[in-house]
C-alpha cells in the first residue's frame, strides 16, 4: 500500500501541504490542505492509525454488533478514538466518554440493542426516561448526546454502523427537543456590543475585551460557536484588494461539525478591528485567534458563555422574547445569519456554502424565511 505523504503545493503565493488518500476498503477519503508541514504530518500520523485500527477489525454491522460491544471495542482501541472535533481525548475527557457510554449500556438499557436497530426514537426516549430519573438539567442531556455522537461516528469510521444517527437525525433531534425560531435584528445586535464594550472598559479581563469582535463576527460568518473559538490565526487570509470583503477565514474539516473544510468571509471593518485584535490577544503561546487566558493549554478554549451572559443582562436581552419565549443564546446568530441570507435574495445552494451546511433540509431548518413567505402566502390567500 502506497505510503501517505504531505505533497508542498503554492497557491497564490502561499505554500501549503496537500494530503490526499483513498481508502476504498477502510471508508477513507481526504483531501487537505495544512499551512505547516508539522501539521500535515500530525494528521497523516492520525490517518494511519484510523487506517491500522480499521483494518484489525473482524466485527461489522452484519455480524450483529449490539450497543454494548460497540462501547467495549471503544475501551479497547483508545488510540484511534476520537472526540466529536476529531480530536484526541485527555485522561479526565476519556474516563466521562466512557463512562456516560457505559451508563447508556448498562443503567439505560441499551446494551444489548443491535446497531442496526438503532435509531434517533430509541435514543431520545432512553434519554428523555434517564434524565428524568436521575434529574438531569439540559447541559447533562446534551454532554450524553455529545458523547454517544461520538461514539457512534467513530463506529461508522470502523463500518460497525451505517450512519451516526444522532447527527443525521439532527433536525428531529433538534426540533423535538431544542427549538431555536428567534431571530436577531440589528437593533439587538447593536445592543449586545455596546452592552459588550462597557463591560470591557469596566472589567478589564480578556474575555471581556474579546467579547464585542467575536459577536461581530458571528453575526457576520453565521459560525457555531465551537468553531470559532478554535479558529487559529494561520487559517486567517487578509484581503487587501476588495472594498468590501477584508478576510476570509478557513475553518479546517476537523473543527467543523460537517467535517469539511469552510470558508468564511468578514468585512473590510471587522477585518481592521480583528487586525487590532491580533496586535493586542496574539501571544507565542497560543494559536488561536480568541485564546484561553494566559498560561492555559493549547488544548483549553476561552469559557466564553460567562462573558456573553453578563452583556446579555446589561443590554436587557435575558428573558425570553414575547414571541417565541426562547432567551438569546450564541447559537441564535446561526439561525438569524440563514434567515438573513434568504431575505436578501440568497440561493439555497448559497445559504449552504455560507453557513457550512450538508444538505438543503439542514440549510432549511436554520432559515425562518421559509416560514415567513407561507404564512405570507397563506394570508394572501385566505383574505381574498
């Protein structure tokens, strides 16, 4: 089998590291571009082992692997597990992932279920039953989902399960049990940052500082949280040539949770505010474009749902709206982002590669557009 290798390739002046391989036989298919080698050899040394753990595999989803043996081959084969970001677990990440798979198995009941009988129905209610049992608030719920999403996407990697159901059952998932239908104006947006902006003249701490460019540029890119706070300042194109388009901003397969590479763009302004940004927060000991406080890990990302409440209260945005009753949340600016592609006049195929989503049925469910022309339509119809 031919051996896996950067290949050195300049595009428009830069040089990258390309990373391709296909794998018909382990159900692997990449190409990469890296800005370092060191990078590009890290995730070739990944591959590798995906590609070695996948082919000592005697078990599959025909043989009729149950729940249970799934969550027993994952504490075995730690070394080509990985976590939702498709990254590598430290030890205390590790014992939760195993541990809340293992409650799932043995005190849910799950255990002797077959993967293919697996479905989005079944775990929602075995969910809904635990939590209720053992008194879960939402975050518990959602860190249970998380980790069996996990846990089934690397037992797709390895062929025991024909799709992760957790994420492709998403917009019932999400639907059923988290409905986001708010959207953010400007107006409020506007409040948000000024709100934002005194707490950093007042506080002086660096999340608080950070705050007012991170919303700003939500609003702008439509991102997941998540995604933007690894963003590092190596996946940052300046542009200097384009009136209104001032960086693009490229969020790599494995922080996304498509897992494809995304482009991002951000205006001329925000690009000299994010400029000014890199003067002050860049440090040699962090990559990231919105870094941990001094002294973290590289591996530690800012904690930035204090910040956001606090400015949320200051601008009078903490209780639910009279529409919806949903209280704004970081995720909020998604759903407003698609909604605001569509009401300027965006294709579908647009709103997709602009937010980074898989399928049209996705890109749907994030714009209130839709909704807003057949309620319009409707009325059209019924008061002739």
């Amino acid at each position: 089998m031919r051996p896996i290798k950067p290949v050195k390739q300049k595009i428009r002046g830069r040089e990258y590291y390309r990373v391709r391989a296909n794998r018909a036989k382990q159900g692997i298919k990449v190409d990469e571009y890296f800005s370092t080698r060191r990078e590009a050899l890290e995730y070739v040394r990944d591959l590798e082992r995906r590609i070695e753990g996948k082919g000592a595999l005697v078990e599959n989803a025909e043989g009729g692997m149950t729940f249970g043996e799934l969550v027993t081959w994952a504490e075995g084969h730690r070394d080509i597990i990985r976590n939702v970001n498709r990254g590598e677990y430290t030890e205390a990440s590790w014992r939760n992932f195993m541990q809340r798979n293992k409650q799932l198995a043995d005190s849910a009941g799950l255990a002797d279920v077959p993967l293919t009988s697996m479905s989005w129905e079944l775990i929602d209610r075995v969910l809904t039953t635990f939590a209720i049992e053992r008194s879960w608030k939402s975050k518990s719920r959602y860190a249970a989902e998380s980790n069996l999403s996990a846990l089934l996407e690397n037992g797709l990697e390895a062929g025991f399960v024909a799709r992760n159901v957790v994420t492709h059952d998403a917009t019932k998932r999400v639907q059923g049990n988290n409905p986001r239908e708010r959207v953010i104006f400007r107006d409020e947006l506007d409040q948000l940052i000024d709100a934002a902006n005194d707490l950093a003249d007042e506080r002086h701490t660096q999340g608080a500082k950070m705050l007012p460019l991170f919303l700003r540029m939500s609003w702008q890119i439509g991102n997941r949280k998540s995604e933007l706070l690894k963003l590092t300042w190596d996946r940052v194109r300046w542009i200097d040539d384009d009136p209104i388009i001032g960086a693009e901003l490229v969020f790599s397969a494995k922080t996304t949770k498509a897992k494809q590479t995304r482009s991002a763009f951000i205006s001329t302004e925000t690009a000299m505010l994010l400029r000014a940004h890199e003067q002050e927060f860049r440090r040699s000991g962090s990559r990231r474009v919105f870094p941990a406080r001094a002294g973290k890990g590289e591996h530690v990302v800012w904690k930035i749902d204090a910040d956001f409440q606090r400015a949320r209260a200051r601008a009078g945005l903490d209780q639910p709206d009279e529409e919806y009753g949903e209280v704004l949340t970081l995720h909020h600016f998604r759903h407003s982002f698609a909604t605001r592609l569509g009401d300027a006049g965006a294709s579908i195929a647009q709103i997709m590669a602009g937010g980074g989503w898989k399928t049209m049925a996705m890109a749907n469910r994030y714009t209130h557009t839709q909704k807003k022309q057949a309620r319009e339509a409707a009325n059209l119809l019924l008061s002739a």
